[in-house]
C-alpha cells in the first residue's frame, strides 16, 4: 500500500478519560474528510473487535465539526487488552481488515499504546496485512517521556480543574477550620499533584519522587504531615490542606499494602487505586499519632480523581489536540506507520513504538518529576514541612513540646530524622 492509498481510517479510544479526546478526534476527521478519507469511530476501545465485531459510528465533517470544545469521548473508552491471546489480536485484525479499514489511529495511554503496536505485528508478520497505526498519546499524568518542558494533553485542563477545587478546599479549611487529606491522581508521577499543589498553594504537596527507589513506609508519610501539623500550629494556624500524589499509594512498601482493603487490579496489572482505602488508613494513623502528642485536629478525605478527566478542555489543550489530530493523519498519509505522536518545540515529532515501549514491561519509560529543578525547588520553598534548614534552629523542637504534651528530647529525637537531606 503506498503512502496514497489509504481510504479508510479507524479512531479508536483506550484507556481512562483525559480532556482533549474529542478535540483528537475532531481534527482527526476533518483532516482525513477534507483529503477524501473515510473516517469509522470505533466504540469502546477494542473491546468489539476482539470479540470479532465492529460496533463503530461513520465520522464526518459535519458531526465533529463543534466537539472539539466537549469533555469525554464520544467513542467512549475502554481498557480491554487484546494483547493476551493470540485468537484476540486475529479477531482485531480481521475485523478491521474485513471492514477496509487500513489504518488505525488510537488514542490513549502506555497501555492502548503497546496494544496497538502488538496489533500492527501480529497484522504484518503473522497475517501478512499492510495495516497501519499511529497513537496519540494522552494522560493528565504528564509522564511520558517527553522533553521536560512539554506537557501530554489533558494535564493543563486537570491541573486548572485541580487547583480550582483545591482552592475551594483551603477556603474551607480556613472557615471549618479544617484539615483537608486531598489525593490527586497521578499512579507514577508526582506531576499532576504538584501542578496542583503550586498553582493553589497547598501547605504541603508530596510526590512519590522524594522517596527514590519507591518503597515508601507509609509512617514516613504519617511523620511528615503530622510535624507539618505541628508548624502550623506554631503559626496559630489549626487547618490546612495535604495534597498528596496517588503515586505514594502505588510505591507503598509490601507491608503497608497488605493492610489495605479492596486491593484490585484492572486489565493491565494495575492496582485499582480508585478502590483502596488509603485515605482512610493515612487519617486513622494522623489521627492516633497526634492523639499521643494531646493534640486532636478534625480531618476530611477528599480525592481529585474522575472529574478531572471529562472536564472540557481549557484553550491550550484544544489547540494541542487538534494539531495532535491532524498530525496523525498526515503521518498515516506520507506513509508512516507504528508510532506515537508528538509535538515537541513547534515540530511534529513521530516516535516509533519500539523506541518508546519496553518489549517486556508494556510500558513507556516513566518521567518522574525532577526534584533537583527550580519547578520541584521553587514549589518546595513555600510549603509548611519540617526540612533540613530547620536541624540549625536550637529552639524549634522547644516551641514544638509547648504545643504537646511531650517533651522536646522526646519530639526530636522521634522526628529528626526527616530534617536530613
């Protein structure tokens, strides 16, 4: 099939939600109308067709044209995997194949990302079909391996959504005096927390990068937010918000994840964090520590998680979406095939899949947040935590006691260890 041949193109979405989907299909389709191409909307990710069935929606100009500006997807998503048996990728080929549908383009995560790329495999080197495929990736999670200064689609839309609530829940610790746990999603990186945090000045953000190498004791945690607490309270100051990245949950050492409830795992090996009771445990534990110390706070549990991801898309992800959109079907048109999508400084930027997924994980390579960079530093500076600066102040652990009903050589020597660097 040459670089010309294409007719008809398949869109396809997997994966959670991110803001932005619709706006990827709506460019998608009306760039490949515009060069007389067929467009098919595939429901539910490959959920059908590894059931050998297409359940598909025919895409034109004219019915896309003012999606662009809505959340969601109107493909809707799925996370099926047609990765783990050989009769599922025959099914997904040829179904495509039997509908004349030569080029594929998906939009989703990691995992959407791999299945594609075992899809175009199994089509070319088992079955011998020309099929094509291209992703455009998206996640609010801002991790994928790209230059550190650009962002992947819906993270700018969760971020304003984020902040905004979080803004509203620190007006509401000020007035209820209030502490308020907030979790944010993010199940790698620490990204989206602490784009939140920043942007609405959390008293204190934590991310799982501080804890290099993951295994995170969750009594580490519990220390951290109690002595933020603490300092607080020295600033006459009895409420506060926590926001904390999902990451920390998903780097939990072994012995903290056995005591939580309801630990499930989705289709691709992932723990269902949106299920586990971490929130719970950490307020249990915040609040049995600052019990021993005399103190009693009043705590609320709140998780930033699913309305983030079908909000409408703000501005910049629009025009990121759209230029997303169009890109990959000018990329299937010049003949290019098994890639992900992107734009980096102004310039589309193709990534072949073997490039960017690890053969044996599945998975792209994760960016973390970089602790060492004036973003992580300058965000870090004005949050409310004990630090290394503060081991040089004799009487601070002093001032700490008076507020307890503990001694300061009982406090320090409980707590000092996380003014090391």
């Amino acid at each position: 099939m040459s670089a010309s041949d294409i007719n008809k193109i398949g869109i396809l979405v997997g994966g959670g939600p991110a803001p932005g989907i619709n706006s990827v299909i709506h460019a998608a389709t009306m760039e490949a109308c515009q060069d007389g191409i067929d467009v098919v909307g595939i429901y539910d990710g490959f959920t059908h067709l590894m059931a050998g069935r297409l359940v598909s929606l025919p895409l034109h100009a004219e019915q896309v044209a003012y999606i662009y500006g809505e959340g969601g997807s109107i493909l809707h998503t799925a996370r099926a995997n047609p990765t783990r048996r050989q009769e599922d990728l025959h099914n997904v080929v040829s179904t495509l194949v039997d509908n004349g549908i030569q080029a594929l383009i998906t939009i989703g995560g990691d995992d959407t990302a791999f299945s594609a790329s075992r899809v175009v495999r199994y089509a070319q080197q088992v079955m011998g079909v020309d099929l094509r495929s291209v992703h455009v990736p998206k996640t609010i999670d801002n991790d994928l391996p790209l230059p550190e200064d650009i962002t992947t689609f819906g993270f700018e839309t969760a971020r304003e959504v984020g902040t905004k609530l979080v803004m509203n829940l620190k007006k509401d610790a000020f007035t209820s005096r209030n502490w308020f746990l907030v979790m944010s999603m993010g199940r790698k990186a620490g990204h989206l927390a602490l784009g939140i945090g920043k942007s609405a000045m959390a008293t204190v953000t934590l991310i799982p990068e501080e804890w290099p190498g993951g295994n995170i004791r969750l009594q580490h945690v519990v220390d951290i937010l109690v002595m933020t607490v603490l300092l607080r309270l020295l600033e006459g100051k009895n409420y506060g918000v926590a926001l904390l990245a999902e990451g920390i949950l998903e780097n939990l050492d072994e012995q903290d994840l056995l005591a939580l409830d309801n630990l499930k795992r989705d289709e691709h090996g992932h723990i269902r964090l949106a299920d586990v009771n971490f929130l719970d445990i950490l307020k249990k534990a915040m609040e049995t520590d600052l019990a021993g110390l005399g103190l009693q706070m009043r705590m609320v549990k709140q998780v930033l998680g699913y309305e983030l991801r079908c909000a409408p898309p703000v501005a910049y992800d629009i025009e990121y979406t759209r230029e997303l959109g169009m890109a990959a079907v000018d990329y299937l048109q010049r003949g290019g095939t098994n890639a992900i999508i992107t734009l980096q400084h102004g310039q589309v930027v193709p990534i072949p899949f073997d490039d960017m997924i690890d053969s044996e994980t599945g998975r792209t390579e994760v960016r973390m947040v970089n602790i060492n960079s004036f973003h992580y530093r300058s965000g870090y500076k004005f949050m409310t935590r004990i630090k290394p600066e503060h081991a040089a102040d004799g009487t601070l652990f002093e001032r700490l006691a008076g507020l307890t009903n503990t001694s300061a050589d009982v406090l320090k020597a409980r707590y000092a260890y996380l003014m090391q660097d």
